[in-house]
C-alpha cells in the first residue's frame, strides 16, 4: 500500500475527529475524517474547501459563545510560533438546520490541539486539527460540582455538622458545617474519645461496636464536647458506605447540637416532680386543719358541753379555717400575680412602718418557738412608693420562712439601710441554711428545701415566689444568700428609694374585730346554704345588727320592696336566678337602690370581682368571709351611707318590733 493510502486509511480510522487546515486566516478544511464527521453530525462535501468558521460559525445571539474567538486565537499562534497549540475543553455550539427550516445551536465542548504540518523545504504546509467531543465529561463533572455547591450550602444553612468517618471509627476524614464540635484529635487513643466526657465512653462505644459489626446505621444522643469547651448534648446519625464486597470503607453521619432540647427536657422533669411534690404537700397541709374541725363539729353536735368548752371547740374551728383560708389565698394570690391581674395601690410609705406591721404579724410565729428578733432601723422617716399591704406581705412572708427554717431559741435580725437611690432590707437567720443550687431557684413557684417526714417546717413553697413577683412589681429585687447546710440565710430586699415627698403616709384602719356596732343597720342575707346563712346571721345579731335570712332569691327580692334593707348579703351561685342578677334587680327598684349590696362568694379572680362589680355591688368578699373586714365595711357604711340611720335609737325593743314586721 502506497504511503498516501497508508496515511489517509490511518487518517479516517483514528478514533479522534480530526481535519486538515489551511495555514491561513480563515482556516479552510482540506481533509476530515470519518470521526469528527460522525461526531458534528455533517458530510465531507459540505466541509471540504469551505472555511473552518464558515462551517461551524458562532450563535450571534448567545454572548456566551466564545468559542470561534478561542479557535482563532490558537490556530494564529500555530501559524506565528510553528508549535503546537491545546485548547482544553472550550464551549463550541454547533449549529443545527432541522428539516423545518429552524435552526437552533447545540451546545458542545471540546478538547482540540492543533499541529503544524511542514513540508520537505521546511515550509508550514498545513494544520491538522484533533478535537475530542468531552460534552459528557463537561457536564457530568458541573452537575457534580453543582452537586457539591448544594450539599456545602445545605451544611451551611442547618444547624449539622457532617462528618466521614473511617472504616473503624478511629480516623475523621472529613467534619464541616456551622458546627458546634472541634477538632482535638489524639493519635495515641480512639479519636472519637476526644469529644466525648468519659463517662460516656462505654456506652458509645458499644453502639459504635454493634453498628459495624451489624453494618446498620448508628444513631445515638450523647454528651459531646462543643468549640466553647463546655459539654452539650448530640444526635448523632452515621450511615455505612460499603464497597462491591459488601465491606464497610468509610461513615457518613450528621450530628445535631440538641442542648437546649436536652435541657428544656430536663426542666420539664423538674417541674413535674415539683408539681407533684406539690400536690402532695398541698393535700398534706388542707388535712391538717380538717381533722380539728371535723372533731369540734362532732363534738358540738353529739355531745352536752358546757359554755368554756362550747368557746374552746369555736376557737379550734375559727383558727383552723383561718389556717385553710390563708393556703387558698396564696394558691389565688401567686395565680393573680403570674397573670399580671394585680393591681397595687401605689401611695408614699414609710419603710419603718412597712417593716413594724410586718414583724407584728411573724412576731407570734417566733415567739412560740423561742426564737429572739433582733430589728434595726434608721432614725429618718425613709420613704418609699408602694402598696401597703403588698409590701407587709413581702416582708412577712419573708420573716415567716426564716422562722419556720430556724431551729427554737435560734436568733433573726432585720436591718433597714438607706442608700442614695434604694432602701436595703435584709432578713438574716442562724438556721438550717440551704445548698447553693436551692439558693438559685429558692423563688421558684413550689421550690422548698428538704424537709422532714412530718413537714413540720415549710407551707405550699408559695411564699418567696409571691415575693420576688411582688418586689418586681414595685420596681425592687431581691435575692437570696447562704454560706451551706447549717449556715444561716440572707434575704435582701431593694426598693427605690422616694425623694420627694417624705412626710408620713396617714392610714385609716378599720375596727380591729367584730364588736357590737354603735350603729346598727337593717341587714338582709340571702344564701340557700341554711347552716352559713344561719351564722352568718347569728354573727351579725351579736352585733346589734337587724337581720333578715332568705334562701329564695325571688322572695327576697318581693321582701326587700316591703322592708328596704339598708345592707344586702348575697351569695353568687344562687337558684332561680344567680346573685348578680338579683342585684341588677335590686338596684332598679326605688326602695333598695341606694343599698349596700356585698356580694358573698367562693370566687375571688379578678374577673369575677369585675363581674360582680358590673352587676351593682359595692363590695365582694371571699368566703369565708373575715369578719375583721366585713365589720369594717358595716362600720364606714354606718357613718357614710345612712348617717339618718343613727336617730332610729337601736334599742331592743326597737330590734323585737322590727323582726316582726
């Protein structure tokens, strides 16, 4: 076979497209082989003798077709330096006529090097031309790179960090994300031990064992070592990758920082075991009382007492109810408080007269129980902006539990000091003292320390939650200190301190009990409970007062038009029609629209206090009631109300003929 048939057989067999070129500007094809004819989809007689850019010309209307622009660019420096050229993989559209007469680019791209070819005399005869279709390889590897892109932006954008891992765990090949891990490896142990507390060691270890050995997907929530130093917690999931033999070559996991979930779990144990806790004391402590009451009825009813017996039995009862009354009212007070429904009665005090009621009212406490009150208080009248009773009441409960935590004959001090801007109160105690993680929740709703068996210190743990809300909400703080078990405690309360006005406050109390009224009133109680309606009646005659009983609220309202009571008591949960309707109605009538209605009721939020404000009452009480303040309210409505009232001379005849009207 002649040369020139060997080299054009060579020529067309060759498995990479390839033509001929002149060495000249416009590049005309002298030879193409069957390759690139097969590849470019196009006829030798359409490319032989026709311009290389002629042939295969840019889109004009794709600014990103550079590609003629690079293929004369390397086919110039083939013809100025006489060395080969490459140009790897550039984007080459290749125009498409379809049978409609359309014509569309397909877009390409190609390897290409282009050779000189010289003649005998050393002249450049022409270019061969070797292109390489790489289409495939171009876009497989953007789809991947596209690929990676996506997965590092999904990284970035989670909370995850992802890691490979090797076939053992003992090598970490990869671990990025936003991460909450580091990176401390130790060559001379596990790697993984490096992030994990070790007492956690074991147990992941025998989840890392069974994944590999059972080639299934570890997942586990552990404790971990974070960037800051400190130990949060993890979900970790790891995925096997195995090879064509089955063999575990490397782990792909993700971990979650899941800290915060791990904590909010751990609080909502706590606080169900408080709670719980709770209701158990709450039961404990509404039983007490309900045993001396239950034997002081039984013993009224079964058997002939005679008078001092009969009083010492209501005593016990009196002061027991006054003991349930007291848990209840704190049950309602912390539910008004966390609600934000307590409204304070803001009016300049003096901080020792604040203090002096409070320790009246712990005084009894610490007296029974040996214990000696130290109280220290500056010259000055010092004021600050508050509400009265609020303000007792912290400092009350205050003195109250460091009573109850301080053993008999032990001694408390309270020591007012002033400062420029705030009053300091503190309450110190040589009691049984309290662990440093109680003193961080010691406000806590339902926090107590540890108690004995029978409770015999401690309430409902309403108390000091009560005062942090209230302080809070006269613009103070306060905080609580102890040096350890048997050490003793500190509370300290601040308030602002008020600059411009120091005089002291004047207060207007009401009488200290239940006497006789100098001026009685016509009084009409309404309640279809017969046995309070009867002593609440019973209780109002001892004082002088003209009482009326009815258990039907229809007929008292038909009686009310004959007798005009002055003063109404109205119970709420009424037959027929409930207490705030007869109210409505006796407010529209001309002989009782000028009465004092009180209403007599076992609901005491402030939506129903607005309800019952709504209806037409001057007053609600809780029941059951004390006393203390409904002679108060009978007191004021003696002298403002009916001031006339005074000359009807309440004689006992005058009371005789009036009940039997």
């Amino acid at each position: 076979m002649e040369a020139s048939s060997l080299y054009q057989a060579v020529f067309n067999s060759s498995p990479t497209g390839n033509y001929l070129l002149s060495p000249t500007p416009e590049a005309i094809i002298l030879a193409v082989n069957d390759t690139f004819l097969k590849a470019s989809g196009r006829r030798r007689q359409d490319l032989v003798g026709v311009s290389l850019f002629a042939a295969f010309p840019a889109n004009p209307n794709d600014p990103g077709d550079t590609g003629e622009t690079a293929l004369r660019r390397s086919l110039a420096r083939v013809i100025e330096t006489g060395q080969s050229d490459t140009l790897p993989a550039i984007r080459y559209p290749i125009r498409v006529e379809l049978p409609s007469g359309e014509v569309r680019y397909d877009e390409r791209f190609w390897n290409a090097v282009s050779t000189p070819i010289f003649g005998e005399d050393g002249k450049l005869v022409c270019i061969s031309h070797s292109t390489n279709d790489v289409t495939s390889l171009v876009r497989a590897e953007a789809a991947r790179s596209e690929s990676e892109k996506r997965f590092r932006a999904l990284v970035s954008a989670s909370a995850e960090v992802v890691y490979r891992m090797g076939p053992d765990w003992t090598e970490l090949q990869q671990l990025e994300g936003r991460g909450f891990l580091q990176d401390a490896r130790d060559p001379s142990r596990l790697w993984i031990d490096d992030y994990i507390p070790p007492e956690e060691h074991e147990r992941l270890h025998e989840a890392i064992r069974l994944a590999i050995l059972g080639k299934t997907v570890f997942e586990l929530e552990h404790r971990v070592r974070r960037v800051d130093g400190t130990f949060g917690w993890t979900h970790s999931r790891a995925v096997p990758m195995l090879d064509q033999h089955g063999d575990i070559y490397e782990w792909i996991g993700a971990a979650s920082d899941i800290t915060k979930r791990k904590e909010a779990e751990e609080q909502l144990v706590e606080s169900v075991r408080r709670k719980d806790e709770f209701l158990a004391m709450l039961a404990h402590e509404l039983r007490n009382p309900l045993a001396p009451i239950s034997a002081a009825a039984q013993l009224l009813q079964t058997m002939k007492l005679d008078e001092k017996r009969v009083h010492h039995s209501c005593q016990i009862i009196s002061r027991q109810v006054r003991h349930m009354t007291g848990l209840i009212d704190d049950l309602l007070d912390v539910s008004r408080v966390s609600r934000g429904l307590v409204e304070l009665n803001q009016v300049p005090l003096n901080i020792r007269d604040i203090v002096g009621n409070a320790v009246e009212q712990a005084r009894p406490l610490m007296q029974s129980r040996g214990q000696h009150l130290d109280v220290r208080v500056p010259p000055d009248n010092d004021m600050v902006m508050g509400d009265e009773k609020r303000l007792v009441q912290v400092f009350a409960n205050i003195l109250n539990n460091a009573a109850k935590y301080t053993p008999g004959g032990g001694h408390i001090s309270l020591e007012i000091g002033v400062h420029e801007s705030e009053v300091l109160v503190d309450v110190v105690d040589d009691g049984i003292g309290m662990e440093p993680e109680l003193t961080s929740r010691v406000f806590d709703l339902f926090a107590q320390g540890r108690r004995s068996a029978d409770r015999s210190s401690g309430g409902l743990g309403l108390g000091l939650a009560l005062v942090k809300s209230l302080v809070a909400l006269h613009g103070g703080s306060v905080t609580c200190a102890s040096a350890g078990n048997g050490q003793g405690s500190r509370f300290s309360v601040r308030l602002p301190r008020l600059f411009k006005d120091r005089r002291r406050h004047q207060r207007h109390a009401g009488p200290g009990g239940f006497g006789v009224s100098e001026n009685p009133l016509r009084v009409m109680v309404v309640d279809d409970n017969v046995d309070a309606a009867s002593m609440l009646a019973m209780l109002l005659e001892a004082s002088g007062h003209q009482v009326q009983v009815e258990h039907c609220p229809l007929r008292a309202l038909e009686q009310s038009r004959k007798t005009a009571p002055q003063v109404f008591l109205l119970d709420i949960g009424l037959p027929e029609i409930d207490g705030n309707e007869l109210a409505r109605r006796l407010r529209s009538q001309a002989e009782t629209a000028a009465s004092v209605l009180i209403a007599i009721t076992g609901y005491g939020q402030e939506n129903d206090r607005n309800v019952t404000v709504a209806a037409g009452f001057d007053h609600h009480l809780v029941k059951p009631v004390d006393t203390q303040v409904l002679a108060s309210i009978l007191a004021r409505t003696d002298a403002t109300r009916f001031p006339a009232a005074h000359a009807a001379s309440d004689t006992p005849q005058r009371r005789a003929n009036e009940r039997l009207r």
